[in-house]
C-alpha cells in the first residue's frame, strides 16, 4: 500500500462558511511530527460499529425462546456496540421478511438519523459533542472551547479521519430468525389446544361457572403456558434455524459531514434561538441514509453436546453460531465490513492474535500486517508490511460454548500465525483478513 | 389488572435453611415487586404473555407461607408423583450430575427441582435439563386471582445465584439481568417496551433513546 502524503489540505467549505460551531481535536502528544507515525492502538484501534437488529416471527415456535436468547447475545466482541433502544422488530408469517420492506422500516424510522445522534451523543435540547467519537477513534483528542467558533486545519483533519475511520464504518446488522418447524402448523395448533384440555383446569371452569370472566382468562393463561412449557421442552431435539442477515452502512462522506457541522451542528455554547432552529432542522433532515450491502444465508448445524447443558443452551448455541457464521460471510463478501485485529505477541517469525474459528480463521485463511500510520495531514493511513497463515492445530476454537463442549483449540487464547515475508512487526499492530 | 403475587421458595435444603431465613426476612411480609399478568390472554398471544408488556409492576405484599408445603399440596394426583419418581430416577443416571437430590416441584408444569451438590436446576419429565443446576435458590412466583381467592402459579421463576437475582422462564430461559435486589428486576428485563413493534410501523420517538 502506498502512503499517499498529501499537501496542504484543500480550504474546506466549512472554513468558508461563518460557522457558530466548531469543534476541533487537540493530539495531546507527538502532534508536532506527523509523517506516517505508527499509531498506537491497544483496546480502542478504530473499530467497526454495528447495531444488530432482530427480525423474529412470533406466530411460530420457539420465538419468545429465541427473542431472549438473541437479546442476551453480546455484541461481537471486534465491533464497537453501535445499537439503540430498539432491538427487536416482529415480522410477518413464517417466512423471511422481503428486504424492500426491512429497508422502507428503516428510512420511515429514520435510523441513519439516530444513529449518527448516537455519534454526537445528541442529548433531549439537541446538543452534540464528540466525546464517544474521541473515545472510540482513541484519538488521545480534547474537545477545545467551541465558543472560538473556529476550526483548526489540524481539527478538520482529526473529523474527517474520524468520519472515515468511525462513522462511515457503522453498520446496521439486521438478522431475520426463522424456525425450521418440521411439523405442520396445525398440528402444532391441535397439540396446544390438546394440552390445554387437560390442564386448563378447574380454577378456570370455576370462574367462569360462575360468571368471573377475569378470573378464568388469567387461570387458563397461566394453564396454557405450563402446556406451551412441555410441548416446547419435548419437541426441542434437532432445534434449527435459518438466518437471513442484511446488512447496512451509515451513509457518512465528505458533503454528508460538512452540511451535518455546517446546518446542523449544536453545542451548548449555541445561542437559544439558533439552537432551537438547528434542532428543528435536524429533526427533519432527510440528510442521512443507510446504503444496503446485501445479505447472507445461514442454516445451522446439527448442535453437539458434551458434558452438562440445558434446552437454554442448545438454544442459544445454535442462534450465536449461526450470527457468527453470518458476519463472517458477510465480511468475506463486503470488505468494507471486514474487522481488523490487533496483534498481541510476537515471537520470532510467529505472531498470535485474540480472532479465531469464530471469525473463521481456519488453515486455508490469510491475512495481511497492516501497519496504521499518520500521515501529513493527520488522516490515518494502513500500510500492508507481511502476510500471515494460520497454524495447525493453533487456530483458537473461540466459537460460543466451544470451550464447555471441550472442543480442540477452544482451551487456547488466541490464533498463532507464521508470518510470511520478513518484517519487523510489533504487537498492536492490525491484521485483516484477505482473499 | 392489579393482582397481589406471593413468591414461594421452591428449594429449602437444610443446609440452606440459614440463607433461606434470610430471604424470607428480607422478602416476605415486605412489598415486593413482582410480575403480574394484565390485560387479556388469549390462546394465540401465549408466548407474549413470557414479555413484560402483559405484565405489569406493582407493589404487592407478600404472605409467609411455607413454599415447600404450598409445592407439595399442588402436586396432585399420584401419576404425578410416580412421574417425579421416574425422572428422579433418569437424573440419577446422568453422569454429569453428581450428589443429585430431588427436592420438589412446582406441580402445574412438567418442570421439575433438583438439588446437585446444593446448586438448583430444573428438569423436564423426559429427564432433559431445562435449567443447569447453577442457581442457590429457585422461587416460584404465583398470582393472586381474588375472584377466586387463590393463588395461580406464573409462567416465571425468580433464581439466584451469587446473591443476584433474575427471572427465568418455565423453560429455563433467562428473562432479567441478574439484580442484586429482586426490586431491581422490573427494570432488568432484556426485552423492552421499545422491542414490541413490527415492520410496518413507525416507532415514536420515545421508544428509540
């Protein structure tokens, strides 16, 4: 990769236009030299953020079990958690929910909007600040007093490495669950109804008998739950699910950023008046968008149990791996969703990083030592210094509950590569997957 | 709908009856928020019934009770209780479960207690685990049906484990977080108000931040 050191960057239109807000990046050290310094990266090395969404069906089995086991997933550990409040959105029917209707959710909600509020940590008065941007992109950065009303060259640079690195990296993961039932609806229907008869019990024929209709819809509620219970627990063997995952980008590029500091920017040092209008505007801005990637399909596998487990844990064995195995088709098939790791230790011509089968390094993956660098104008910039190949038997098996069901690799910590080439890698340098 | 609720230990090993003490005095004869069925069931919304949005939260004040007398009187017939026997027996025979010890059951539902080494789990009839034995207490939660002056057993269970609380479904789901108070549960659940629209919708506001 070739580093492009750029000249004096172009005056930008924000520059021209008499902006009331600016808010600028101060680098608390090294700022003075800033040709291709190798940036440090640790924990925070501007990762990816996603906003996982699920789709289930509530008319068919299992859904309550798959909506609390999917709620309590966590986020992937390589993405920042990018998500908001809303989590879950029904479906129709049985079957996977047309894209076009998922994206027209989408934009009638206005989640591109809400998610770049989620950047600026936009509180109820409409007020912004960078805070979590500064967090994530681990700029070493401090807000300055936005009363100057100015912004720095170097302030500029720092935004718009940011916008590029962090905010145009932010993805809507929408996943649409659907059980494979092998048995038919109305048999389902029968047996429910079957188990109702005969536990929906006395307490329900009592009240009605005598008139209490309240009284009977709580008691054969509650007896027809203990029914769904068992017919749930005896029909669990063989438990699958299809997955359909599209995927989404926050649509954040040079004039998106640039109107969005211009018309839209609020801090609290904004006068009333002009708060109150940019706030207004914001709220009806049609500004920003999600760019739809494309999707993935996952069925999952036949589950294999060792030692203790529980109807739970088949469950949600089955709904993260199929989630994994879907963000790692989808980054095969979209670079741009592609994660890089850190490297964690090197030693000699081998060199470990916490990303395994789980991502799905396996013998036949390769990956590229990025070396992320700083350029002129303060941009960041990778440079590609080795190429790494897993190595048998030490590619980490971190997959969910690979490590109870003892599987080969899951008692490792991370993957060890042997480099390929001769390089001077360091921890803390990225590796990315290539093709 | 407001309906009281009485929480009723499921597990009183004698060797936990120090710590039981403890909860009934925290707990009992105190108000006590628990879930609480509202609004119309019907046979079609069963699963919903499992989401806090048919529930709702209140202050409810709950009886002293014996929970293992209450279990036991709920038991039933003597099919019943030869099921138990059976299951007991097929739990016996797992090699991951050691120091097993059967303990009681919430006579309603095809789930069943035991007792491994003083961790709680549950069962269903067919021997196959519902829950891990990983919890030190397993309360069932019942509702009261003034309309016929008793008490309904809830689809819920309330667990600790570390001396945290959460919620767990019949089938061994886990609803909450786990809260270092049971007060804290209302507020713990992971699905949310914000989690109950469908695609066709335009969510307020509200329900996004």
């Amino acid at each position: 990769m070739e580093i492009k050191v750029e000249g004096k960057p172009k005056k930008s239109s924000l520059m021209k236009k008499n902006i009331l807000v600016s808010v600028v990046f101060m680098i608390a050290s090294a700022s003075v030299l800033f040709a291709q310094q190798p940036k440090p990266t640790g924990d925070k090395y501007g990762r990816s953020s996603i906003y996982p969404v699920l789709i289930p069906h509530p008319q068919t089995k299992f859904s309550s079990q798959i909506d609390y086991v999917y709620l309590s997933l966590p986020t992937p550990d390589k993405y920042e958690n990018h998500s908001l409040k809303v989590r879950r959105v029904e479906g129709f029917g049985e079957k996977w929910v047309d894209e076009k209707i998922i994206t027209e959710f989408l934009e009638k909600n206005n989640v591109a909007r809400r998610m770049v509020e989620k950047w600026f940590n936009r509180d109820e008065n409409g007020i912004f600040n960078v805070d979590l941007v500064a967090e994530r992109g681990n700029y070493n950065a401090t807000v300055l007093d936005v009363e100057e009303a100015r912004m720095s060259t170097r302030g500029l640079a720092m935004l718009a490495d940011a916008g590029e690195e962090l905010i145009d990296k932010t993805f809507v993961m929408v996943s649409d669950i659907v059980y494979v039932d092998k048995e038919k609806q109305a048999q389902t229907a029968a047996t429910v109804l079957r188990i109702f008869g005969e536990i929906a019990s006395a307490a329900a024929a009592a009240a009605a008998s005598d008139g209490n209709d309240d009284a009977a819809t709580v008691a054969s509620g509650v007896s027809a739950l203990a029914g769904l219970g068992a017919l749930v627990a005896s029909n669990l063997e063989g438990f699958t699910v299809k997955v359909k995952t599209h995927l989404y980008q926050l649509q954040w590029n040079e004039e998106v950023a640039d109107e969005f500091y211009t018309r839209y920017w609020v801090d609290k040092n904004t006068p009333e008046a002009e708060r109150m209008n940019r706030k207004e505007m914001f709220d009806k801005s049609g500004l920003f968008h999600l760019k739809y990637l494309g999707s993935y399909v996952d069925k999952s596998e036949q589950t294999v149990f060792k030692g203790l487990y529980s109807k739970e844990d088949v469950i949600k064995k089955v709904c993260a791996r199929a989630i994994d195995r879907s963000i790692v088709g989808l980054q095969q098939a979209y670079d741009v969703f592609k994660v890089k790791t850190p490297i964690t230790n090197v030693e000699g011509s081998t060199v470990q990083a916490q990303i395994g089968m789980k991502e799905g390094v396996s013998e036949k993956t390769k990956f590229e030592v990025l070396q992320r660098v700083e350029k002129e104008n303060g941009r960041t910039a990778y440079r590609r210094i080795a190429t790494l190949k897993p190595q048998k038997k030490q590619i980490w098996d971190n997959r969910f509950m690979a490590y109870e069901e003892q599987a080969e690799g899951s008692n490792l910590n991370a993957t060890t590569f042997s480099v390929v080439g001769a390089a001077n890698i360091l921890p803390g340098m990225l590796i990315r997957q290539i093709k | 709908m407001f309906l009281p609720v009485l929480a009723v230990v499921l597990t009183v090993p004698a060797a936990a009856q120090e710590s039981d003490n403890a909860v009934k005095e925290a707990y009992y004869g105190k108000n006590v928020p628990v879930w609480q069925m509202k609004g119309e069931v019907t046979n079609m919304d069963m699963q919903k019934v499992l989401y806090p949005k048919n529930f709702s939260w209140d202050k409810v004040t709950v009886s002293e009770t014996d929970g293992k007398e209450e279990v036991k009187s709920q038991s039933g017939s003597e099919n019943k209780r030869d099921e138990y026997n059976t299951l007991a027996g097929k739990l016996q025979a797992n090699k991951d479960l050691k120091a097993l010890k059967a303990v009681g059951f919430p006579g309603v539902y095809d789930v069943y207690l035991f007792d491994n080494g003083g961790k709680f789990g549950m069962a269903y009839k067919d021997g196959k685990l519902t829950a891990k034995p990983e919890y030190d207490k397993i309360y069932a939660v019942y509702q009261k049906v003034p309309q016929i002056d008793d008490y309904a057993l809830l689809p819920v269970f309330m667990v600790s484990r570390n001396k945290e609380y959460a919620l767990v479904d019949l089938f061994g789901s886990v609803l909450t977080r786990f809260c270092k108070d049971p007060e804290m549960l209302k507020d713990a659940c992971l699905i949310s108000e914000s989690d109950h629209f469908n695609l066709k919708q335009i969510i307020p506001d509200k329900y996004w931040k």
